[in-house]
C-alpha cells in the first residue's frame, strides 16, 4: 500500500487534473466514444491519446485513473516514439479503471522499458486472468490483446403491465466481495489489474487501448461458486481462468456466482440478463449440481432423474432459441477420496442425468466430474490438497492453482467436443490430460491483493 505522503501527491494532482480541460473534455467524451487510448507516463503524449501521469487517481467525474490505492512510479526514458519512451511501473499490484458502458472490449496494452527489463501477468475485472507472464528484456516492448465483457446489474425493463424486473437480484456477497467492498463484476467501468507477479521486477506499463467489440462471440457461463468470478483470495474458479485460454476473438462473460442453483438463477434474473444480451453465434456453459442437489434447500431443491433435467432443457432451449450453442458442464467432484485412494461421488446421480440430458439433446457435454477425478487422483491424497482454497482446508472451492488446472480441462472439452469455439484457443494450450497435470509446484500465477479469511459460499 503506499505511504501517506504519497496518497497526499496523488489527491492533490487529481485534483489538478479534475479541473484542466483536456480531462473534463475526456469524460465528456467516454459516454459517446467507442474507443478509448491512453498513454502511461510523464513525457509527451502520442497524438490521439490520453494522459496518464503516476498520480491520476480514479474517479467517476474523471472516468479514468489508478484504482483502489494503487502505486506508481512515473518515468521518461526520452526517445522518439512517445508509447515507448515513458510509462508507469510499480513492484507491486497496481489497478487502472475506466469508465465505459457494458459490453465487449478489445484491450490492447504496450508493456516494456528501453532501458530494463519487465514482467507483467494482467488480470481483468474481478481477477479474470487474460494475460500470463509475459516478460520483456531492456529495451524490448510487447503489445497484446485480449478480449474483456464488462455487465451491470441492469435490464431491459418489461412492458407495462407484463412480469419481470428491471434488475438482476445481487447477493451480499456481489454487493461487498470486492476491494474496499467494492464489486468489480458489476459496475460501470473496466478495470485492470497489473502485477510483477512474486519474483522481484517490476511491471512496466506504456499505453493502454479499450475499444468496443459487441460483435464478438461471447462465451456465457452459468454455474456456482466453483465457475464465478471470485473476489478475493486465496479462492478462484474455472470460469475466471478461461480467458487466458482463448485468443481476443471471443468474450467470455461470467455470469456464475456462489451458491446459485438452476431454480435461484432463473429466479434472480441471472439467466434473463444472459438471454437479454445472447445473439447468433454466441456459447453457453452451463455447470449446476453442487447446491441444486441439496434437499435442504427446499425452495432451490431439483431431483436428479426428473425436475434437474428439466430445468437443464429449458437452460438449453433458450440458448438455442437465440442461435447460441449450449454446452453442459458436469460439476466436478469434491476432494473427497476413499481408502482406496480413489475420489468418492460426492453427486449422486446429477452427473449422469447431465450425461443423459446431453445425448438426449444432441449437446455437446464436458464431463469435467471425470476430468477433476483423474485431475485429484493424479495429484494424489497428499498433493491434492494444494488445488483447493483455504490451504487446503476447503474441499470444494479451489485455489489458483486448481482453478488454472480445471480451466485446462474445460478447454481441453472444448476441442474433444470439436466445437467451432476450438479455433477460438490460444496457439500455446497444446493438449491436457488430467490425468498428468502442471506440477503445482511451477505454478507462477501471483495472487492479487485483494484477500479475505471468510469461507467460501456454496460448498
């Protein structure tokens, strides 16, 4: 966090830049403009570009800045090209927000020093990993793109008189989850999250570039706390690893949160937001069972072999209804292993009635309760603990690792299943076999600093 004086310079050239008249014509613009450039430092800015010195502190009159106390440091290299003469680092994670209306993004970023080297993993939103490692020696830039769908809580009114609401029904967890208990996933702006990753470096940022991209396929994924877009650490979820898997030709929008069920995502509008939002050509993942099978949930409780199914064929119904692909997600098992040292069910029988709603149906299935069977037994009854959240101490909700690992496997269905979405992977996946997964011990993912010690919901 930075030291008191510091915060005290950044106020005070907030406050500079909240009166000067190039900001104010910014934030006059970004309601009407589809694309938004900035360039990161002290030195000359590149002609179409915004301004982005160290001290610029996010605010919603200005509608861009750094977020949530973040450190920078400013520095001008000199040199001809104004994108890569200066930039801002820091050696520790630093956030930058900008205000835009929800929507498909394609974020463009320039990372790089003339004159040392740097390392930068990038998260987006609510810790949604979508860029990995990527490191530049002195005098070396990269510049890369990635996809990023950002949502509100909003909906299309209905009609006079017909059913419905104008907005999906938050939880507290939605509504507090976020840094400072803000909620990233459901606000009005785009925010990035930089970081030098554990190792020491520094993460050296030039320019940062969002535009516009509805027509994008989007990847929309329903599910529970084992797929959201979880806050804070030490949890983390599938569905926010899968952009770092595929190329900026596609959106994923997770729309799964912690302790949801089939019934409460109808209930709550969850699915009414997807649908409203849903066009030709677009996916959606659906991966229920670990509270739908609860019988102590009486207002969310479905059976198995009759009204889980039923609920999954109207999920499936509606997609295709708008031109969109269905894919069902078997939810993966628990760490819940025998004396045989092989994983018990935990599900009784919803994986298979997931199995029998997808042949019947002719969709596509990732049987991922399969894939995290051999995934844990892989790693074995000593091991397995280091996928799994709470230092292991939670046998449902996985950690970093786990969550990349799972991704993988989701992927990996992806191309199994041969959907169109396949070309859609990055050229550096390869294949994954569960069965011989990454070593936890090389995994080089760094936590962001945003953590909490409470249990995770929905187990």
């Amino acid at each position: 966090m930075p030291q008191s004086h510091g915060i005290l310079r950044s106020r005070l050239l907030h406050f500079s830049l909240l009166i000067s008249s190039p900001v104010l014509a910014f934030s006059v613009r970004a309601a009407d403009t589809t694309d938004w450039k900035f360039d990161f430092g002290p030195g000359p800015v590149a002609p179409g570009y915004t301004q982005v010195p160290a001290g610029a502190v996010y605010s919603d009159p200005v509608g861009y800045g750094f977020d949530f106390g973040s450190a920078v440091t400013g520095v001008d290299r000199g040199g001809a090209n104004p994108l890569r003469r200066d930039f801002v680092s820091g050696d520790h994670p630093f956030f930058f927000s900008v205000k835009v209306p929800e929507g498909n993004y394609r974020v463009t970023v320039t990372l790089g020093d003339a004159a040392g080297a740097s390392i930068a993993t990038v998260k987006a939103e609510s810790r949604r990993l979508v860029l990995e490692t990527v490191r530049t020696a002195a005098g070396e830039f990269a510049t890369r793109t990635f996809a990023v769908n950002v949502r509100t809580d909003r909906l299309p009114p209905p009609p006079p008189n017909a059913p419905g609401g104008a907005r999906v029904v938050l939880d507290r967890w939605e509504r507090e989850n976020g840094p400072d208990g803000l909620v990233l996933q459901w606000d009005d702006k785009l925010t990035l999250e930089f970081s030098p990753g554990a190792a020491p470096g520094r993460c050296c940022v030039c320019a940062v570039e969002f535009a516009r991209a509805d027509e994008l396929p989007t990847v929309f994924l329903a599910g529970d706390s084992t797929v959201t877009d979880q806050a804070r650490e030490p949890g983390a979820s599938w569905g926010q690893m899968l952009p770092r898997f595929l190329k900026p030709t596609v959106a994923v929008a997770n729309h799964a949160e912690s302790g949801e069920t089939l019934k409460s995502f109808l209930s709550e509008l969850r699915l009414a937001k997807i649908l409203s939002q849903m066009k030709r050509g677009d996916y959606l993942f659906i991966q229920f069972g670990h509270n739908d099978e609860k019988q102590n949930w009486p207002q969310t409780y479905v059976e198995a072999g009759t009204t889980y199914q039923a609920y999954l064929k109207v999920f499936i119904a509606e997609a295709r209804r708008r031109g969109a692909t269905p894919v069902l997600v078997t939810p993966m098992q628990r760490r819940q292993f025998g004396a045989d040292g092989k994983i018990r069910n935990s599900h009784g029988d919803y994986p298979a009635a997931m199995r029998a709603v997808a042949q019947e149906q002719h969709v596509a299935l990732i049987d991922l309760e399969a894939m995290s069977r051999a995934f844990y037994e892989a790693l074995g009854l000593e091991k397995a603990p280091l996928a799994f959240a709470a230092g292991g101490r939670d046998a449902t909700h996985h950690d970093n690792y786990g969550a990349y690992e799972l991704a993988k496997c989701v992927v990996q269905g992806i191309r199994d299943n041969r959907l169109p979405l396949a070309q859609e992977i990055v050229d550096d996946f390869g294949t994954f076999d569960p069965g011989h997964p990454d070593a936890p011990e090389t995994f080089a993912v760094p936590p962001s600093p945003m953590s909490t010690t409470e249990r995770l919901r929905g187990n």
